[in-house]
C-alpha cells in the first residue's frame, strides 16, 4: 500500500463504481493530482488502475487495519470527501473520530440521502441510523446539484453544514452525439424504461402505464445490467406477457460510448423513481433532445423547472414525439449548464486551499 505524501492535502473515500475511474481521470487531469488522495473500497466488476495516489481497499479488510489507514489518512488531510455515505464502517469511524467532521464535504449520491425513508426497520438497523444521523448532523459541508436534497438532509437529519452546488461528476455532464431522427428509424416509438434493475425504477408500474399503446407500432427497451437478478428476471417476464417481441431487455454492460448510442436512438425515455436517482441518463438524453417522463414529486423536477428545462409528468404518460423546437431548447439548456467548464470552475472552489 503506498502511503500518503505530505503535499496531500485532499483525501476522497469512495466505493469503485463505473463513475470512479472517470473521476480520478478528471482530477488528475485539471488539478494538481499530487494534492489528492483516492481511497477505493474495492468492487471486482470495476477494476481501479493503479496510480501512486490511489489505496484500493480489499474487499476482505481487518476493522483494525481500515480503522489506522482512516484514522491516519483523516488526520492530516485539509479535506475530506466523502463519495456517498453507504460503507457502515467508514460512518462509524467518521462517528469515532467526529472532530474531523467540519472538514468533510459530503457528495450526496441518492440512495445515501434517501437511506432514511428507505431502509429497513429494525433494532439494529435503527441504532445505525441514529450513527448516521450524529455524523451528517455535524457535517461540514454538502455537496450536491439538487437543493431539494440538501434541504431534506436538513429536514430529516438536521444537517447544519454548508451547500455547495456541484454537477458531482463527469457522467452528469453534456454529451454530444448525434442523434437517430425519426426520419432514420422510422415510424416505430422506442420507449426506454429505467436504468437498471433497482426496484426503485418502479418497471411493473411503468409496463402497466404503457400496456394500453401495446398495439401500437413501439418497441420497449429496458436496461437491467446491474441491480437485482431476479428483481429483472420478474421484470423481463411482464415485459414479454404484456409486449411479447416488442420488449428488448438489457442484461449485459455495454461500453460507454455503445450506450450513448442506444441513448440517441431513443424517442421516450420514462424513468419513474420514487426519489432522485438516475439523474446522469436523465440528463444525457435531455441533452440528446430527448422526451423525458418523471415523477413530479421528487427533486430533479424542481431542478429542471429552475433551469427552464422541460420535463413531462408521468401521469400524463402518451407517445406524443417531443415538439423538435422544445428538443432544441432543451438541448442547448443542458449543453449550456451541464458544461465540463462549469464542473471545473465548481471543484476549484471545492478544492481550494482554506
């Protein structure tokens, strides 16, 4: 394990997910990568590269071992980012090692956030919550894009620290690919439903909403390559008795670039979560001029009304093909604030020396 030098003055917990390699790249390549220091709880389907400021945690890890290697990585960092707050035992060092709090900057994911409404009930999941709670209540600071979040980490956890508006990572930027018009594809609707095989997407509800256009000319696209095998076994079973050969599952990782690909050739994208999730699809096919449907009582929709970008509330559900100027408008909306700059010119300010 290599150790940390002294110019590192920044320290990032995070999990390895496909958003980390990214991330790491887009640190190393706009700040001074001396400065930082990336420690990785390991996940074998995202391999992390080797670099001299990068510890990749073992899956399999003595608690005294991560207790050390936190507790000497906390002590001389100026800052600390904490990449989601999902791992139990990195809350419960921040909760025995809480003067570092104030200098922790906590990058709001979702289901970390949503963790509160969602989680299990029970004796010991309770008394974990209330760790949760005692950390995120002294909390530093709050990283996120969507104030909606931040004000209910207020409400529900009574989080004092500071809000700092931030796009997070790189997935949530605009990208520009060209897009498969109707003229190509035809008459035929595709229908994206979810992102993943979370029960969150609500698929079972989306399918139904939908079984009432099964007649016409569409064709069903859900994305399943991770979250719940037989959560998406029991969606890809609904998904053929109600829409036969017109329902395409996705069970295997496509590479980026494949699947920007298959975001382009989308005509509705429906993603029906009952809390922010999904947000970096979401805004990839706004910015591909996409129809987007959400819920209308979670976050994101806020979001995008404040941005002047145009959703469309799932209760309204209909195949109506996105009026080509309010594509256009949003496009250029996206494009314009979900901009690498303004990531850049955001962590400048997140990473500045206090």
């Amino acid at each position: 394990m290599n150790t940390a030098q002294p110019e590192m003055r920044i320290v990032h917990c995070m999990n390895a997910q496909k958003f980390t390699e990214p991330f790491i790249d887009f640190v190393d390549q706009h700040f001074d990568a001396k400065e930082h220091r990336f420690i990785i709880r390991e996940d074998s389907k995202f391999p992390i590269q080797e670099r001299e400021n990068v510890v990749v945690v073992p899956k399999v890890v003595g608690r005294l071992a991560l207790f050390r290697l936190y507790y000497c990585e906390f002590r001389q960092a100026e800052k600390i980012f904490l990449h989601g707050l999902f791992a139990k035992d990195l809350v419960k060092i921040l909760a025995l090692q809480f003067w570092v709090l104030p200098r922790c900057y906590w990058v709001i994911w979702g289901a970390d956030l949503y963790h509160y409404i969602f989680r299990k009930r029970s004796f010991t999941a309770n008394n974990f919550e209330r760790v949760r709670a005692f950390v995120i209540r002294r909390m530093g600071h709050l990283v996120s894009y969507i104030a909606g979040d931040v004000a209910l980490a207020r409400d529900w956890y009574g989080a004092e620290g500071v809000a700092h508006y931030c796009f997070m990572y790189p997935s949530n930027l605009y990208k520009s690919f060209p897009v498969v018009d109707h003229e190509v594809s035809g008459d035929e609707r595709v229908v994206l439903v979810g992102n993943s095989a979370d029960p969150r997407n609500e698929h079972l509800d989306t399918l139904s909403r939908l079984s009432r256009f099964s007649g016409e000319n569409i064709r069903i696209v859900a994305p399943l390559s991770y979250g719940r095998k037989q959560y998406a076994e029991e969606v890809i079973a609904e998904g053929r008795r109600l829409f036969g050969e017109k329902f395409e599952a996705i069970t295997g990782f496509m590479p980026l670039d494949d699947y920007i690909r298959l975001l382009s050739s989308v005509d509705i994208a429906i993603f029906n979560h009952r809390r922010q999730q999904a947000m970096g699809n979401i805004i990839s096919l706004l910015g591909l001029g996409k129809k987007v449907y959400m819920r209308s009582d979670i976050t994101p929709w806020r979001l995008f009304a404040d941005e002047g970008i145009k959703v469309f509330d799932i209760e309204f559900l209909d195949l109506a093909p996105l009026e080509l100027g309010l594509a256009e408008r949003n496009r250029k909306i996206v494009a314009d604030v979900f901009s690498e700059e303004n990531l850049i010119r955001q962590y400048k300010e997140l990473f500045a020396p206090l």
